[in-house]
C-alpha cells in the first residue's frame, strides 16, 4: 500500500505525508488537513484484535494474580492501543511513524475508558473518557501527540514549538504530555477569567519547557492567534512551529479508537451500533466519532450537545454558516463560537443536506445543565461535571421511542472535580478527586498576561 497523502480543506492540491501533516499542524493555506482516501476497516477484524488484546490482558492478569482481567472489558487500555494500532496503520503506512506506532500506542492509551451502563437493558451507557493524567477526554490525543513528535526529533533538529489554545481542559493535556519532554517547547494560551480554577491551575502549574499564557480575550481570540502564528514567518524563524489542538491530526486520529472500542463492545453484546450524545465545542471530539464510522465501525446516530454557543445548532437549522463571538457558560470547555473543525465537517458533508444527514445538534441553557447535574446524582447516583450534563440533557430531549430503540452512550468527557465549585452546590456532597488532580495543587503557579493580537504573542514567545 502507497503512503497515505492527506490535503489541505481549502485546496486538494496541497498535500503532505502524515508525518508532514502532524509537524505542520496547519497546511500552508491555513486548511486543516483531511485524508485524501479513506480505508475500509473490516468489524469483524476488529472485534478479533481486541479479543487477543483482551486475552493477553486476562493472561497477564493471571499470572500476576490480580483478578481485575475481565474478558467483558472492550474499552480496557490493552484492547484501546491494540485497536489503535490496527486502526492508525493505514494513514501511517510509509511513514516515518509507522515502526513506532505499536509503542505510541501503548505509551499513550495507557488508562481506560470505562463503558458504564446505566440501566439492566444495556440501552444506555456513559462513556468515561476522563480517567487520564488531567482527567478529560484530551488526555488521549495530547499524549499521542506528543509520543508522536518525540519520536520525530532528532540530534541537531531545531527547537519545535507547540502552540494550543484552550478554553480548560486541552491546555492541561498537553502542557501535561509535553512537559520535560527535551527540544519541544510549549506555549498555552487561554482566557483569562473564563476557566474553572482548577482548569487555570492545570494550566499554568508545570514550568520548564511549558508556558502559560493568559489572553484579555476569549478562547476564539486564542485559536486565532495560533493559527496565525503558525503561519507567521517571523515566529518560524529558526524553530518548527506546530499546533497541539485538534486542528492537528496527531490530536484527532487516536480519539476515533475509543469510539471504534465502545461501539464493538455494544454491536458484540448486543448485534446492534451504538449511537452517541457527544458534548461539542471545538468538535474535535465529534468529528472523531464522525471519523470512525466512515472507517466502517458499527456507529448509528451522532448527536452533538451544545450549550449557549449554538453556531453549529443553528447551522444545521438554517443552512447559513454564522460564527460569532463565544459566551461564557457553565460548560466552559464547550464555548467555542467559531469551532475549528467545522472546516473539516463541511469538507467531508459540503451538502447541508449531506450534513444534516450525517450528525444532529441541539442547545442546551446553564438552568437545565444545573438541572442535568442535579438528576443525573439523583437517578444515576452519577456526578457529571457540566459538560457531560449537557450531553445527558440531549440525550433525555430525545424522543421515547428513539431512546427505547436504540443503543445509546454518553460521552463524558471531563471529571466533574474539575468544576467543583459548580457540581458540589447542586448535589450537596464533595466531589471525589482524583489522585492525579490532588497533586496538581500542590505545585506552584506562574503566568504572562497578553493581549489578544499576534504581535502580543511574538513578544512573549521572544
């Protein structure tokens, strides 16, 4: 099999070889890369791959003597980066990254993600996504990211530079993957005043080859000034210059593999795809899901849950495209107004019909978050943070009959200790936190505050 070439959103023209893609981040016309073809991958064949993945766990396990080796676990860190690997091989094949792939794997899906049921049917199930080092769905594609690029450098190479704008949570996964990590050097912008304080110090509590940098702005400020950053030829002088968000396909490609895990495990127990409520912002995460029913994963429905910055919604009910200034929510990591990979989404569906066809989008309100976060304790015994709240109001709007039907998963994307302030009040106990977190607090903090223009940018990168 050829190499795999993926092309610029704004020009087919433009093209580059995987390893290109990820050290560019942007193609050179401010596109974002997208494969040029897309591989069929066989279920079946999957399903096969993550039973061995699972059996090698069990065996491991055995011996060991820890009892923890469960064959019904499909979404168990071995069967993630077994699956990955079968998944990733064909866009890495030919590259330079393709020797490496097996261990990017597994040093970066190194934690599970827990497939819970929520009722004895098995119709619906919540996704866990946040049981990694900064405890959020990022975790996987950052750290993939980063194993990636590592594995690129070599002696003599020039400084590269990982620039990412966050809105909480992606600011944290990668200043976390990153951080020691020799001849990479990371700058993370995001909005001062509008993160959680737990996300704020995730974000500036690590030093060394990381950055912190608060914008007077929002996260669309960020975004833009790191897209134009990377395109900037002073900046590139004498140093590689690459995003880290899911602009960057390094971030996007492996956050298909748990979607292809949870939807194997449902079609194996129950002969039926999975449908997925998924709470969208920069639709990164989405565009994944997206991404892995294209390859042939047995998924049905996608269902994007939204708050108060409704650009997509709105688009998908009136056909006309508006970006517009973003607002500040509960669900802070969603509040994106101009969402990076609608390029990609209008590249693979530029039909609004096509579109409409392929995801659905609703809108949700900080009174019924609040609400979600409430029942979601209530009837679950679940504590959600914000974000997962939001998907589990999408969910609960849909239609009896539609919810009886099918298989259905939440995707929670980010641990609710992270908003603690919000989540306690609501459900009247304190939030659990993780070991990972509790440790976060202990370090010291530090930050340069900047304008929301390049030339602020240069400056403090200087």
């Amino acid at each position: 099999m050829s190499a795999m070439r993926f092309v610029s959103t704004r020009d087919p023209a433009l093209s580059a070889g995987l390893v290109e893609a990820i050290e560019q981040g942007l193609a050179p016309d401010g596109g974002l890369y997208v494969p040029s073809e897309w591989p069929a991958l066989s279920p079946y064949k999957l399903i096969g791959v993550a039973l061995y993945a699972q059996h090698r766990q069990n065996a491991r396990a055995a011996a060991d003597g820890d009892a923890r080796g469960d064959p019904r676990t499909w979404t168990s860190a071995h069967v993630l980066a077994g699956l990955a690997v079968s998944m990733l091989q064909p866009f890495a094949e030919g590259s330079r990254l393709a020797p490496h792939l097996a261990a990017i794997a597994a040093e970066a899906l190194s934690f599970d993600a827990p497939l819970v049921p929520l009722d004895p049917e098995g119709r619906l199930s919540v996704l866990e996504l946040f049981h990694g080092p900064t405890a959020a769905f990022k975790d996987f594609g950052a750290r993939f990211l980063a194993a990636s690029l590592a594995r690129l450098r070599a002696a003599g190479d020039p400084p590269l530079g990982i620039l990412v704008a966050t809105s909480g949570d992606t600011g944290g996964a990668v200043a976390a993957a990153f951080h020691g990590r020799p001849g990479i050097e990371v700058a993370v912008l995001y909005p001062k005043g509008l993160v959680t304080p737990m996300q704020e110090r995730q974000l500036t509590c690590w030093g060394g080859n990381v950055r912190s940098l608060a914008v007077r702005g929002t996260f669309d400020d960020c975004q833009r000034m790191v897209k134009e950053a990377l395109l900037d030829r002073e900046l590139r002088e004498g140093r590689v210059l690459s995003s880290a968000n899911s602009i960057n396909l390094g971030r996007l490609l492996p956050q298909a593999v748990y979607y292809a895990a949870a939807s194997l495990a449902i079609w194996r127990a129950h002969g039926e795809p999975a449908s997925f409520v998924i709470p969208a912002g920069n639709l990164g995460n989405s565009l994944a899901c997206i991404w892995a029913r294209k390859l042939g994963l047995p998924i049905a429905d996608i269902v994007l849950a939204h708050n108060a910055n409704r650009a997509v919604p709105d688009f998908l009910r009136t056909g006309a495209w508006r970006p517009r200034p973003s607002v500040a929510t509960l669900a802070s990591a969603m509040d994106v107004g101009n969402p990076s990979n609608m390029e990609r989404l209008r590249a693979l569906f530029p039909d609004i019909d096509g579109l409409r066809g392929a995801v659905e989008a609703d809108t949700v309100d900080d009174a019924h978050i609040r609400e979600r976060i409430r029942s979601g304790f209530q009837r679950f015994g679940q504590i959600w943070c914000p974000h997962t709240a939001t998907a589990a109001e999408v969910y609960e709007r849909l239609p009896h009959e539609r919810r009886g039907a099918g298989r259905w998963v939440i995707v929670a994307t980010a641990h609710a200790a992270k908003f603690r302030e919000i989540v306690e009040p609501l459900i009247g106990r304190p939030v659990p936190v993780p070991e990972t977190l509790a440790r976060l607090l202990e370090r010291p903090v530090a930050c340069t505050e900047i304008a929301p223009q390049l030339d602020a940018l240069r400056s403090a990168l200087a």
